[in-house]
C-alpha cells in the first residue's frame, strides 16, 4: 500500500507536470502520474471547469431501473457506510460499470457541496469524462483506488479526496464501482480498507445471488472464516473452474484471465469435500485449506452465455418462526427488557440475525437504533476505532469531527454481536470492560461516555469449550451468556412441512402463483437440510425461478441429485430425540453416521464433516459421563 502523498509534493508535482511538462516521478504514484498522461493525452485541459453532461431525470429512473439489482445488492453497505458518512461530511456513490453514478447517499451539507462539483445522481465519473477521480481511475486499473485532493486531475476537484473500488460479479467482470467521497482537508485513514470491506461484502452476496443452489467451493485457510464475505468461492463447470471471487483467486495465485482455462487437479492435489461437508484441501502449491461444498440444487451452474444480472431477483421471505421459537422469542424479550444479555446459538443458516431483529422488533426499545456488528468480517485493524470510536486527531487522517463508534451509536438501542467468538481476544478484554461499565471511552480519549445497550450476541461456535481452551474470555463468556436461545437445525423442527409452506407464501410462490405438491412437500421435509434455512430457501427460490406459473412442482422437478436421493431416509434425526441436549442429539447423530456406516468411523467423519479424532473425542467425553 502506498503512502500518501502530501499536500506540498503534489502541489510541486502539479506545476511540474501541467506548468513545466516534466515528469514528477517519486512526487505523487506512479497510477496517478499514469492516470494525469492518459488525459492528458485525451486533451483534458486541468485548470477548466469539467463540462460534464448530467442525464436527463427520466434517462436516470431508466438507468437506475436497469440496475435494480445491483442497486438493491449494495444497499446494506451503503447504508452502513452512510451512517460513518452522516458523521464524517462525506457521501456514499454507487456507479454503473460505465462510471454513471445511480444513487449518492450522505452529509446533507457535504451533498449540496459535491453537486457542485457534480457528484450526484446521473453524472459521468469516468476518467474520459471527469479526469483522474478514485471512481474513473479504479474502473481503469480494475483495483480499488485512492485520489486525494491535488491528486485530482481537474483542479476544481482538489477538495475533494475518494476512496473507490470496483465490483467484480464471479466472472471477473465489473458491475459497478463503490465510492467515499469528503473533502480533503478532513481525510479518513481508514476510508478505503471501509469501502473495500464494503464491497468483499457485496461480492460474496453477488456470488450467491448468481450462484443460488450450485455447487460452490468454499476455501479459507482458516476455518473459522468459512461462511463469510473472507472466505474463498468457486465453481467449477466439468472440472473447469468456471467462476471465483477475488479472495479464492488470491489464494491460489490467480486472476481472472484464468477462469474457463484451469482445470480443478492443476489447482487441488486432493479431492473435493462430498457435498454438504468440510474437509482439508491441499492445493498445488502445497498450502493447506479448509474447503466446504454446498450442496448443489440444480443440474448445473448458470453459464456465461444464459446468466443475466438485470433479472429481479425473487424477495427475501419474511420471518418465518415456529411456535416453539415464537414462544422462546417472546421470553427472550422478557429477559432483554429486564437488561439480562442473551446469547443466541445455533449451526449456521440457522437465522441467528433474523432472530435478533425479531427480538429488537419485540422489544421496548423498538424504533431505536439496531446496531449489527460481524465481528468475524470487521478487519482488526479497524475493529477498534469503529466500535469505540476516537476523537479528532486521535490518528493521521482521522476524520476532523472524530468518530462516535458503533457501541455509542447502539445507546438506546440494541447491539448485536455477531460471530462474536470470532473476535480478537485483545478486543474482547476491552468490550468486556466496557458492557460491565456500560460506558465507552474513544481512542485518544480520557472522558468516558455512558452507554445504555441491549446486548445480543450471537455465534455459532461453542462459547463454552473455546473459553475452556483458552481460545475465548471466560468472563466475557458468563457475561455475554447469563440468557441463551439455542435456535434449531431445520432438521430438528417437528413440523418442516408447515415450515416449507409457511416460507414458500413468503417467498411469493401463492402471488404467481405456483404451488408445491403435498407428496414434494413431505419429500422435502424428510430429508436433513445441513445448510439450514439459508439452503432451504435456496432450493424454493430455484423451483420458483425454473418453475412455470400456474404450475404444481412436484419431486420430478427437483434438481437431478436431490431426485435421486430419498427424503424419507435422508433425514437422519427423528423427531422423537429432539427435545434432548445438545449432547444427547450430536450422541445421536455420531450413532447413526457410524450404524449407517457400517462402524466404519473414518467414513462416519466424513459424513459428518468431522474429523476422525473428534468422532473419537465426542465419543469418550458421553463414556465417560
């Protein structure tokens, strides 16, 4: 990463190259220097006034219209980032591919300043037309980008300083840009790692958008990052890998020229994970990796050729809760408004996020703020500032007004803690001080903040052997802990065919209408649903989007595999043993991997998507109790 260059060198390097026709090498980098010969080149004058040429209001509906699904893909993250951005005096930009800009969000008086300069809706922020910027400048070098003040090419866009990157769609092809645009005198330090967070984000939400029901490839050195926006995604077309995102790419020293060109043994020495499991993965170049395929719900992965990203994509189900759930939600609440923390356990896909929205919803502190933090996606080098805040110059580029952190923008509200046994234990030590203190001290600060919170955690590791191992604080464990809601495993629901319904009329299947037959109904109801409601969903979502309207779906429209499988005895827990522990059920489950196996243990593992030993551990540990 390069260091910036301050406001004299480039000030020098500015007369050296527009007054004196010099080369300013070693003065600003050399992507800039390249960017300001290209428009220069173009005949870009520096010192004008840029003549760009807004679309017409009805050309913009048009254009926003044609990427509504981009649009809506990136809407959680520009909200999120607008939320820092309202504090900063900065705004949020999403832009076509062709640097258009479709929506700005942000500092009201930040806004009315960057109209000036045209940063808003419909105007063109390609380097062709607006000069060197972090937006043009990134959709040319495919890399995200930043431009500060001088930088600029345009002297009028010396106040401002942008932090963009691309959006890459699984075919290594661009999408759209994400920019954060303030001025330059009051630059953030950390602006461009929040966009390029932002838009890992984004692309993993792309992927399974694109990808829904396939069969993906989930790499990740640590295993732990599987099932986030870090972890590493493909897919592979007979034995071709067909599409990746960024993070598997870097993993395997790639990049996307390659995609369609490699085949999946020059990449792997060992073989894939069956379907719906983790194993080790060797790569060629020796380095170990946990992988985790998803199990596939459709004969095949979109193509290059079929796929389109205008296609409005299906809406989201509404919550969808059982009755036991309702009622465990509903003493749940109880037990918030009486400010006992709650931990919410479950398997991944479980809804854990749902349910902590539901709670908030449910509560006496709806209407205030609900503030989501992953702590497994939030980098470590920003978890600090940005959950406790910092005051102005607490750090070079800190923003001018400070910041007030994610915790003082929970007070009143609910914070909810997600994955949080994933966070680092030197951030544990001091969330821990500040929730039994219920107050909050900025960097660079010595006044503390009270602080009122509602705490929801939630993670889908065992808190309690990671504190045992040392792995987790024990005592932010208990304190985290004192209420917990265990959500069950689609598997483990009593009713799944009232469940299966219940989210096809959420889904629209009733408005299309299209309906599913009783018999695929129970079909889909027996089998075990290791993704959860995530891979449910999946699957309903596929049928929706193959099926025809006016239509009954029944078994013979199931993807090929799934087809092939029996609902009736893909279902590995019966009901009866399901009001037990958690031990008594993981019991059960070993019991029948192995019976099913024929005691075949290493067999069982895999089946799982265990290990041996752990097999082995489970099984000493009941013994011996």
């Amino acid at each position: 990463m390069r260091h910036p260059a301050s406001t004299e060198s480039i000030n020098t390097a500015r007369r050296s190259f527009f007054d004196g026709g010099s080369e300013p090498r070693g003065l600003v980098s050399d992507t800039i220097l390249a960017s300001w010969r290209r428009c220069r080149m173009q005949g870009l004058v520096a010192d004008a006034q840029p003549n760009l040429a807004l679309v017409e209001r009805h050309q913009l509906g048009e254009m926003q219209e044609q990427y509504d699904v981009l649009r809506r893909l990136c809407r959680p993250e520009l909200e999120a980032l607008y939320a820092s951005a309202n504090h900063a005096g900065s705004i949020v930009v999403l832009t076509a591919p062709d640097g258009f800009i479709l929506d700005a969000l942000g500092n009201a008086d930040f806004l009315d300043k960057a109209a000036r300069v045209s940063l808003r809706p419909g105007a063109p922020w390609s380097e062709a037309a607006t000069g060197t910027n972090a937006i043009g400048t990134a959709l040319i070098e495919r890399r995200a980008i930043e431009v500060r003040g001088g930088e600029h090419y345009y002297a009028p866009h010396k106040v401002l300083s942008c932090s963009a990157s691309p959006i890459f769609d699984p075919h290594g092809e661009v999408v759209g840009v994400l920019d954060l645009s303030g001025e330059s005198s009051s630059h953030h330090l950390h602006a461009l790692g929040m966009v390029q967070l932002a838009v890992e984000q984004i692309e993993h939400r792309l992927f399974e958008s694109d990808f829904d029901g396939a069969d993906i490839v989930r790499i990740q050195p640590d295993a732990a990052l599987l099932g986030t926006a870090r972890e590493g995604m493909l897919v592979f077309e007979a034995h071709k890998l067909v599409a990746a995102n960024r993070h598997a790419l870097r993993l395997l020293g790639m990049d996307w020229s390659e995609l369609g060109k490699r085949r999946y043994d020059e990449l792997f020495a060992s073989a894939l994970p069956r379907p719906g499991s983790v194993a080790g993965m060797r790569c060629q170049s020796g380095e170990m990796v946990h992988a985790r395929r998803d199990v596939p719900r459709q004969t095949s992965a979109p193509s290059r050729a079929t796929r389109s990203t205008h296609v409005k994509p299906l809406r989201s189900p509404a919550p969808v809760f059982s009755v036991t759930i309702n009622e465990a939600i509903d003493r749940s609440v109880r037990l918030l408004d009486a400010d006992i923390p709650l931990l919410l356990q479950g398997e991944t896909g479980t809804g854990k996020e749902v349910v902590a929205r539901e709670l908030h919803r449910r509560s006496a502190r709806t209407g205030a703020p609900f503030i989501a933090v992953n702590c497994a996606a939030l980098p470590e080098s920003l978890i600090e500032s940005e959950l406790f805040g910092y005051l102005p110059g607490a750090f070079t580029g800190a923003r001018r007004d400070g910041s007030p952190g994610l915790l003082r923008e929970a007070d009143g509200g609910t914070l909810f803690l997600d994955e949080l046994g994933d966070m680092p234990l030197a951030m544990q030590s001091r969330l821990l001080r500040v929730l039994q203190e219920r107050e909050v001290t900025p960097l660079g600060g010595s006044r503390a903040h009270p602080i009122d919170v509602t705490v929801i955690a939630a993670t889908h590791r065992d808190l309690a052997a990671a504190a045992e191992r040392g792995e987790f604080r024990s005592d932010l464990y208990y304190r985290i802990a004192q209420s917990t809601l265990r959500l069950p495993a689609l598997r483990e629901h009593v009713d799944l065919a009232s469940v299966i319904e219940q989210l096809w009329r959420a889904l629209g299947g009733d408005q299309i209408p299209m309906h599913l037959h009783p018999e695929l109904v129970q079909d889909l109801a027996g089998r075990r649903w290791p993704g959860n409601l995530r891979q449910l969903v999946g699957l309903l979502r596929s049928l929706m989007a193959l099926g025809n309207v006016g239509s009954v779906l029944t078994r013979h429209d199931l993807p090929d595999d799934l087809q092939m499988q029996s609902g009736t005895s893909a279902r590995t827990l019966p009901h009866g043993n399901l009001s037990g522990s958690l031990e008594s059920i993981e019991l059960h489950a070993i019991d029948e991997a192995i019976a099913t196996c024929d005691g075949n243990v290493a067999a069982a593992a895999r089946k799982l998507g265990v290990s041996r030993s752990t097999i082995y551990r489970r099984l000493a540990q009941h013994g011996a109790d």
